[in-house]
C-alpha cells in the first residue's frame, strides 16, 4: 500500500512533501487494525450521505437524549417558540426569581400575586397563567400539573397536543410580558383570541392534513368570548392625523412632528 501510495504522489510532490510522506507511511506500517474497536464511519457503511446531523450523532452518541426534547422540537409553532419552549424546559427564562439571582431585580417576586416567579410559577401556578389553562381545559385542576415536566408528559402525547400546549405557553409569556414591562392587563378573551389565531396559523405548517385539521377543529371547539381589552394607562393614544411619525437614529423614540413643518 504504501509503495502505491508514493508511486502515485511521489512524482508530484516537493521534497518537503515527499519527506512527510515517507515519515507517514512509517507510520501506518506500524498502525494494526482492530475489528472490536467502534467504526466512527457507520453512516458511511450504511451507504448514507455523510451529514453535519450525522456528524453530530456520532459525536454526541454518548450522552442522554433528554425525553422532552422531541415534544418540544417537534411541533408546527415557529422555531422562536420551540426556543422559548427548550429555554422553559431548561429553566432558563429570564423570570423575575433568575433576575433577582443575576441582581438584575430588585425582587423575586412575580408581578401579579407576590410568589417568587420561578418559571413553573410563572407558567402553570400563577393565577394568571391558570386561568388561560382552565379556559381551555376545564378540568386541568384535576390533572395536577404543578410542573413543566408533568406539562410535557401528560398534555403533549401527540403533535397536535404539543403545538397547542406550545401556544398556550407562549400566550401565557406574552400576556406576563405585557403585563411585567408594559403595565398592560391582557384579559383573558384576549390572550385565548390570540392563542386560537396562532394555533389556526401554525396549522398551515403541519405536513399531514389530518394534523392541520385536528388543529383547526380543537380551535374550532374554543372560541373564545369577545374580546374585552382594557386600555393601558402605558400606551399612548393615536395621533392625530395632522401629525406624522418620524423614527429618530434611536430606534425606540419616536418624534411627532406637526404636518408641514421643516424636519430638524
Ligand atoms: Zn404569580
């Protein structure tokens, strides 16, 4: 093999090269194959393409698969929401308890009842966050779900379940958000309305049409009430239409200025 191998390259190679190879193949005179040792190159074998995710199967093959991570990656909500989703399972939200741990808070305590907001307080046990559940099961009282890892296990058996429990949750976030840092009351027909439009929305993802009309059906048998959405005391009322909006260099500030008037 090795006389091959210079016959080949020799005739092609500087003498730099041609040092370098004759040092390898010393080396591989002295390499000695072991059947019993695990082949790297399966993907190969098993005359698939070699792929980055291959690549990372073999590479992590040793670790543990965490058993929530296909309900939380396999649903039609936007890969934003499977994040938002893996961050929770994670327990790595910024909520109120991790920003007091940062020193980022001058508290732990949630914003709407005073418990310390960890991200199962702020998810599942909040009354905030409780309400939206039992609104669209009534009875999630009774199936004792007081943690994330009960969330996934007993209300996300199927695709469909795990991209409506991904809906709910991230209307839940929104709705403390807008709450948090907004001073904003979300009502509850609100964020139901909200969660049902995202939910019909993500159905037009799905890959099979059964799952896009299940979808569609558990939307249809959870209309919620009209609308009721109490007026911020944070938000600022429309302009008047002689008025025209000007986005400053800060992005975030914003300068009216009247109709008519030579920009500064
Ligand atoms: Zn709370």
């Amino acid at each position: 093999m090795t006389s091959d191998f210079r016959g080949t390259l020799g005739p092609r190679l500087s003498q730099a090269a041609e040092a370098d190879l004759r040092v390898l193949a010393n080396e591989l005179t002295m390499v000695v194959l072991r059947n019993d040792a695990p082949d790297a190159r399966f993907s190969r074998l098993a005359n698939t393409k070699l792929s980055n995710k291959g690549f990372y199967s073999i590479s992590f093959r040793h670790l543990q698969i965490d058993d929530v991570a296909d309900k939380v990656w396999r649903t039609a909500a936007p890969l934003k929401c499977k994040i938002f989703c893996w961050l929770a399972r994670k327990k790595r939200l910024p909520t109120n308890e991790r920003r007091f741990q940062h020193h980022l808070a001058p508290s732990a305590a949630c914003m709407s009842c005073n418990h310390d907001e960890d991200t199962d307080h702020l998810l599942l046990l909040c009354p905030w966050a409780l309400e939206v559940w039992t609104f669209f099961y009534s009875d999630y009282a009774t199936r004792g779900v007081s943690r994330m890892s009960d969330l996934w296990t007993s209300m996300c058996r199927s695709f469909e379940e795990a991209t409506i429990t991904t809906a709910i949750l991230w209307n839940v976030w929104k709705r403390r958000n807008a709450r948090t840092f907004n001073g904003v009351d979300e009502d509850l027909a609100f964020v139901s309305r909200r969660c049902i439009e995202d939910i019909r929305l993500w159905a037009h993802r799905c890959t099979t049409p059964s799952s896009s009309s299940a979808l569609n059906n558990w939307c249809n048998g959870s209309d919620p009430p009209e609308v009721n959405m109490p007026p911020s005391p944070l938000l600022s009322p429309p302009p008047p239409p002689s008025t025209v909006m000007i986005p400053c260099t800060l992005g975030f500030i914003y300068k009216v200025v009247q109709a008519g008037a030579s920009p500064p």
